[in-house]
C-alpha cells in the first residue's frame, strides 16, 4: 500500500475518532477505550485463535480491511505476548495467495502445535467450485512463514470455523460448521483425516434452544472452540445470530453427548458477530473475542480483545463483560532487553509495516503520536535509551514519558532524516529519573507529515542497577545452521560499552547453547543479562540461563552486555547442546 492511499485510510479514521470524541464529551456516545482492551488498535482484527507455546501467547486472527461493508478479509495475522497486555505484531504470515485453490473470505481459523511444527486451519472459498472450504498450512516457527501444507481443500462441504483440539490419547480432531456441527478425526500428520466428515448431533439439550426459526432450533450458529480441562471436555461457540452472544457446552467425551451450560458472554458492543477463543496461561484463565469498540469499527470492522477469569469448582464459566482495561499484567517488561517498537499495549496514530531489517516496524508516525508500552521495570534506574530508527524526511524526537501521554518526561531522543524510511541507523539519548516500574509512554513530535520509523529500542541500565530478570520476547525466527550469533554495539560512552548479541537457531531446536569470543586488548566484561558469564585469559564465554536455553527451529534468544575499553566487532563462535 502506498503512502498516500494508507493517509487517505488514517484520515478517515481519525476524523471518525474525533466525532466520536467529541460526542463522548457531550455525553452523546460511550467514552472511546484508553485502556488496554481492544488489544491490537494498529488494524481491525476478528476471530480470535490464541495459543500457548514456549512462555508465550501466540494470537492468530483474521483482518478486517478498513471501511468495510462485508467480511472483507484477504489475510491472517499473528500476535504474540508474554505478559498479556503488551502485544508484539508479526505481520501476515500468511494470506488467500498461499492457497492457489482459494479465491476470497480469510475467515476465521485456529493454529495448533504439534510434531514439532505449526498447523493453521482456515477456511475459504475453492475457486473450482464457489464454495466454502478448509485449508491447513504449515510452518516452523509459531509466526511462520506459513505454506500450503496439501495444495488443495483438506474438507469441503461449504462450511466454516474450523477449530483443531488435540485429546491426551494423541488423537487430534477437527471440528466446524455454519449451520451444522461437524468433526474429523485427524491423522498424525494432522494434514489428513480417517473415515469420513460426520455431523454432530444438535440437539436442544445439547446445544440449548432457539425460538423464531425452525430450520435451527438450538442455539448453535458458528465459531466453534473446543478444549479439555480437568477430564472435561468444552465446546464453546457462537449463538444465535444476530447479534450472536457466547455461549457453551460440555461433554464426557470429545465427542459427547453435549449438554448445554449457558451464556458465556451476552449480547453487547458494536459488532454483531463474536467469535471466542480460550486459553489458561501462567496460572489464569482467559476469555478471547472480538467487538467494535476501535473508531470506525462494526459488524465489518472488529476488533480483539481479552478478558481474565476464573472457573467455579465444578467448572463451569462464569458470565464474562466486554471490558475497556481487559487483563492484569503478567510480571513486567524488561527495559534493558531489545523490545520492538511494534510491542504495545496501546497506541494512537501509528501503523506497522514490514521492515527491510527483518520482522516489523512502527510507521506513519505523525506529530502527537504515541505507543504505550505497559508495566516498564526500570528497577534503580536507566541511564540511556536507544532507538532503531529510519525517516526519508526531516525527523522529530521521541519524548519519553511515564504513566500518561503527560506524564514525567525522562528524555527525548532527537531523529534526523536518514534519507529514507527502510535507511536505519540508531540515536541515543540520556534518561533521568527511569526508574521503578511504570508504564511507558513514546510521544512521537515533529512537524508536518510523516516524521520517521522506529524498528527496536532499548534502555542502557545507569550504574548499580540490577541485571534484567525477565527474558526477552521471541524474536522473529532465522535461519542458518544449528546455532549462530550476532553482534551489535547498542550504547557507547567515555571509557566502555554496551553490547547485545543474538543467539539464533537453524532448521533444528537448540537444548542449551554457548557463545564465545576474543576480547580485545583494554577489553573487560562486567555485567552480562539473559546468561551466564565465564572468562578464561581474554576469551569471554555466555551461555544459556534456564529460561532460554531451549530454542526450537528457527527461534533466536538475546543476551547483553556492559565492557570497559573500546567497542569493537567480535569474532563469535557459537556452540549447541550445551548444558
């Protein structure tokens, strides 16, 4: 998409914010979410498919193209998270033109781990035949790239929604449907199925009862999501169109019989589909959908968002309310780490691009802009900041700020053109006063127009603070062999250094990993963060900490460190399979 047609797109959202805003003011219209819920605020997004893998929440949804006045949809999109309220955008991994049978709908899906790979089950419409159909595409790494996994429909029979549950005999099923109920018993592959598409059964007691209609006389319209919890087998979906609200089901077997349990989350917000997705994650439950809550947004323009719950004893699901702050957070963000700027909690006028460097960037940044990073633990204290940035005009600054857009100003980094918007180089700025745990706010300033990019950032820790404690957030994957490294200086000051280097994986999963390089002449090592630090003469060893010694394919890690002397590029050696 070109420059011009994405400000077309964002004027016409903003003016739709500042109407909204305005009648918010007067008290005509619901105040607009400053929170954290929806939580992805950058595009519309629907159909929420979350999934837990490696310490984190990997989310999978489809996209809603703006201005919309049907399921406009041509692409998928993944999400990730380890806390649940900042999000990291990695991009389209996959879309209609990996499918060459498919013609249009990217409707909602769900992706599953299994054999060491990554499963996406999505449906469309077959080209040949004009109806709806189900594909499967695989990839290494949770956040892809995907591909076609069989190069045609895995069932066709012109119904929707298909969700992928895998039971504790190994047996993985696959189950969809708008208007009926339907399952397949998947194979090991999990790319073909035995026997033959069956229907399940909906039955009043099973799936409640629907009055007004005599073609569907339950409750059951579309969206299926169904897990295991504590022996109990859930069958959650949408009910009763329109507008749907959530509702469940729960059986002894994956199979059944079904017996209905009620609504999940009633009829509300402005979208008049839902479409739930239920995961549990370092020790709470969560409850996924979508509304209209963004500006511009409707029953074509939705947006996810989550909500924290909990179980009764005897399991059931209490009744869930759309909220605007959606979840706690889970810990807190590691500052001293290398964090992409497309990790947020929430944000205002920026978009997300593909980057040149790899992975995404933050763009369209205008003057007033900003990202909200939440729950930042600066612990004692930060010295430094340091951003990737790129501008093919004249710049700005990024003002950092604490708790509000307002809020305490603890530096401003200036960023001057480059000579354009993939031409990345790095400006540092001291900071003063960082220090606690706070949330993060990056006020974009500048004058007229597109002001520049942002890819990563970091802040340098000052003296005394505490190495890092978290690990960092997954990094899009890499290739290679079964283990390399990479260096870069990201801060550098009278008499020392800061150096960060990324630990990448190849085709096959790492268990334990170690770096190693020649210190130059002047050169001592202080502090390392993210691994442990041995030196024999001046050869520097890190290896691995228990929290990102296991890599899978693909999959990359990063360590940093503080050295006195003269920054230089090391010659690094890199070795698997160390415990």
């Amino acid at each position: 998409m070109s420059r011009l047609s994405v400000w077309d797109n964002r004027r016409a959202r903003r003016r739709t914010a500042l109407v909204v805003s305005l009648l918010a003011v007067l008290g005509l219209f619901p105040a607009i979410a400053r929170a954290d819920n929806p939580i992805v605020q950058t595009i519309y997004t629907a159909d929420p498919a979350p999934l837990v893998y490696n310490g984190r929440v990997y989310l999978y949804t489809g996209h809603d193209e703006d201005n919309s006045t049907y399921f406009t949809m041509k692409e998928w999109r993944v999400w990730s998270s380890d806390d649940m309220v900042n999000w990291t955008d990695h991009g389209s991994p996959l879309n209609l033109a990996s499918f060459s049978w498919a013609s249009a709908d990217a409707w909602a899906g769900q992706a599953v781990y299994r054999n060491g790979k990554f499963y996406w089950y999505v449906p469309m419409t077959v080209r040949a035949t004009g109806q709806r159909g189900i594909g499967v595409a695989v990839a290494d790494s949770p956040t892809g790239p995907f591909r076609d996994a069989i190069g045609h429909p895995l069932v066709s029979n012109g119904e929707i929604d298909p969700t992928v549950f895998i039971d504790d005999d190994g047996q993985a099923y696959l189950y969809w449907g708008n208007p009926h109920l339907w399952y397949v018993k998947l194979n090991q592959d999990m790319v073909s199925y035995s026997g033959s598409p069956t229907q399940i059964p909906l039955t009043t007691a099973g799936f409640g009862t629907r009055t007004g209609d005599a073609n569907r006389p339950t409750l059951f319209e579309e969206g299926p999501w169904v897990y295991k919890r504590n022996g109990l087998y859930y069958l959650v979906f949408a009910a009763k169109c329109c507008s749907e609200f959530i509702a469940y089901s729960t059986a002894p077997g994956p199979l059944g019989p079904w017996t209905y349990r009620g609504t999940i989350m009633p009829t509300q917000g402005s979208s008049f589909t839902n479409h739930p997705g239920v995961i549990d994650f370092k020790g709470g439950s969560y409850f996924f959908y979508h509304n209209g809550a963004l500006p511009g947004g409707g029953g074509f323009t939705r947006s996810v968002a989550v909500e924290k719950f909990a179980y009764g004893a005897d399991g059931t699901i209490p009744t869930i309310t759309m909220t605007t702050t959606g979840g706690p957070q889970v810990g807190a963000l590691d500052p001293y780490v290398r964090q992409e700027a497309e990790t947020i909690a929430w944000e205002s006028g920026v978009e997300t691009e593909a980057s040149t460097e790899g992975g995404m960037d933050v763009g369209w940044i205008e003057n007033g802009d900003y990202l909200k990073v939440k729950g930042v633990a600066f612990g004692t204290g930060a010295a430094s900041y340091t951003a990737r940035v790129a501008s093919a005009g004249s710049g700005g600054a990024i003002e950092l700020r604490l708790d509000s857009v307002t809020g305490p100003l603890v530096g401003t980094c200036r960023v001057t053109g480059t000579g354009g918007w993939q031409t990345w180089t790095d400006t540092t700025c001291p900071v003063s006063g960082a220090t606690g745990t706070h949330d993060l706010y990056l006020r974009f300033t500048g004058g007229s127009g597109y002001l520049f990019n942002v890819n990563y950032w970091r802040f340098a820790p000052g003296a005394g603070s505490p190495p890092p404690s978290s690990p960092p957030p997954s990094s899009p994957p890499s290739g290679g062999g079964a283990c390399a490294a990479s260096y870069r200086t990201t801060n550098v000051w009278s008499g020392g250094f800061q150096g960060e280097v990324t630990v990448m994986a190849g085709t096959a999963a790492l268990n334990g990993w170690a770096v190693q390089w020649p210190l130059d002449s002047g050169q001592s090592i202080s502090q390392v963060w993210n691994g442990t630090l041995s030196t024999s003469g001046s050869t520097a060893t890190v290896r691995n900490v228990s929290y990102n010694g296991s890599l899978p394919a693909a999959g990359s890690t990063t360590f940093g460190f503080l050295a006195s002397g003269s920054p230089s590029t090391p010659s690094l050696t890199c070795a698997s399979g160390v415990s």
